[in-house]
C-alpha cells in the first residue's frame, strides 16, 4: 500500500533533501530510519519536491510503498523515536496506489523570513536584513510575478527542465514584528526561484539608498521576466530563510 507523510524539518545540518554521495540529506535520513522500523532494505521514498542545502520545511511530504499488514496507527510515534530531532513526522495516511507525492502536486507554497534586527537566537533560521525596506514598493513589484510565465531570469544556470514557465498565484509580504515574511505559492519552482526573487525584490525595496547601484524599480520587474536571463536579476538571499510550507493536492484533504 501506498503512504503519504507529512513531515517537518530544520534544514541547517542537511545537503539538501536529495540522497547524493558523500553528504547528509533530509531523504536519507528518513529511508534510513523506514528501512530499519520495517525491517525492509528496498524501501524508498519520494518527495514533493527537492528543498536546496540549508533550507527547512514545516511541510514536505513523500510517499512510500509498505507491506499491507503494516501498521499504520503506530507508525508516525515510532518513525519519529528513530529520525534525529531535526525532523518530525506529522501524520501518516494510507492514499490511492497512483497518487504520486511529486507528480501529482498541483500547488506548492514558500515562505522566506527576514529579521530586520540581530538577534542570538535561531541564526541559521531566517535572513537578517538590517537595511531599511519598503515593503509596499517590494508588494507593487511583486504583483508583475503574478500568473503564468517563463521564469528564466530567476532560476539557476544549467537546470535540466523542459520549460521554465510556472504558474504564481501569491507573491506578497506580509510585515511583522521581527521584519518581514515573503509568501509565494505557484504550481512548480524551479532551482533557486525563490531565493533569486527575494532578492531582487530587496533590490527595489531598499529605500534608504535611492542612488544604489543595481536598484530595480517596480515595473523593471516584467522587463527582467521577458529577458530570460538570470544575470539580469538580482542576487540569491542565503538558503537559511526559506520554508517548504504547503504543497497541495486536487480532490485530496491536506
């Protein structure tokens, strides 16, 4: 039978969420643990998505094919007391054999935390920005991200995909007490998207240096799009801010 897990995890000591030679990834991590709680050295998972080094999820999910006479009701309990504190399963529900935790995914969300202050606590949690940012420039640039285009501009060179063209139907700031969170969600992403957008969006909303080289206006936003070339938009924000936070399914309850 076919499982989805739904879990969560701090990204700071892991490669990444793909198994690769020579490193720790969030995947090997939990096929690890799988294997010895169910006493099957051929069992593999597959992820919504690939989450880059550094970045954490407070929702991923995969999928794995087990034994029918597995018991489900003390399998999130017992997963958990073998996976590294890092990583949490959340629930564990029995869904349709062709569901597929990656190709069957029709939305997926991203947050990005920014800290406008220092502080010593969760350092490795969120991105701090001490420059003054004007948030609703950045959310009037943000609007020119909305629908459906080739997103070239603000994905990593020599990614292996057949298009570039995603579909965004959130891109927006939301202010808080610490800074800012960055709220993005759209039908795919491609290799660095976010982290690119978030930062050339820093690039407009950096208000206190009006004569800053590299500063982007909010309409700049839909010429960088239409150049497809990455080197037209501003820099990568480190990993350490962004979160998997939702991916979604059709007629499937989250």
């Amino acid at each position: 039978m076919r499982l989805f897990v739904y879990i969560s995890y701090n990204g700071t000591h892991y490669h990444g969420w793909q198994i690769q030679d020579n490193a720790i990834s969030v995947q090997q991590e939990i096929t690890k643990s799988l294997q010895v709680l169910l006493k099957d050295k051929t069992i593999s998972i597959v992820g919504s998505g690939r989450t880059d080094t550094g970045v954490h999820a407070t929702q991923q999910v995969f999928h794995v094919d087990v034994s029918d006479k597995t018991d489900i009701e003390n399998l999130t309990f017992r997963l958990n007391s073998l996976m590294s504190n890092d990583i949490v399963a959340h629930k564990i529900i029995r869904v349709n054999n062709e569901l597929h935790a990656r190709f069957d995914a029709i939305s997926r969300s991203y947050e990005y935390h920014l800290h406008s202050y220092r502080t010593p606590f969760g350092k490795d949690e969120y991105y701090y920005h001490p420059i003054p940012l004007d948030f609703e420039l950045m959310n009037e640039a943000a609007t020119f991200l909305l629908g459906k285009h080739d997103f070239q501009s603000f994905s990593k060179v020599k990614t292996e995909v057949n298009n570039f063209v995603c579909d965004i139907t959130r891109a927006e700031w939301v202010t808080n007490d610490n800074g800012a969170i960055f709220h993005i969600s759209a039908n795919r992403f491609l290799r660095g998207m976010v982290r690119a957008i978030v930062g050339t969006l820093l690039q407009v909303g950096e208000a206190c240096l009006p004569a800053k080289p590299g500063k982007i206006t909010p309409a700049e936003i839909k010429n960088i799009i239409e150049k497809k070339d990455r080197n037209v938009a501003g820099r990568a924000v480190p990993a350490k801010g962004l979160y998997l936070c939702k991916v979604e399914y059709p007629n499937f309850n989250n």
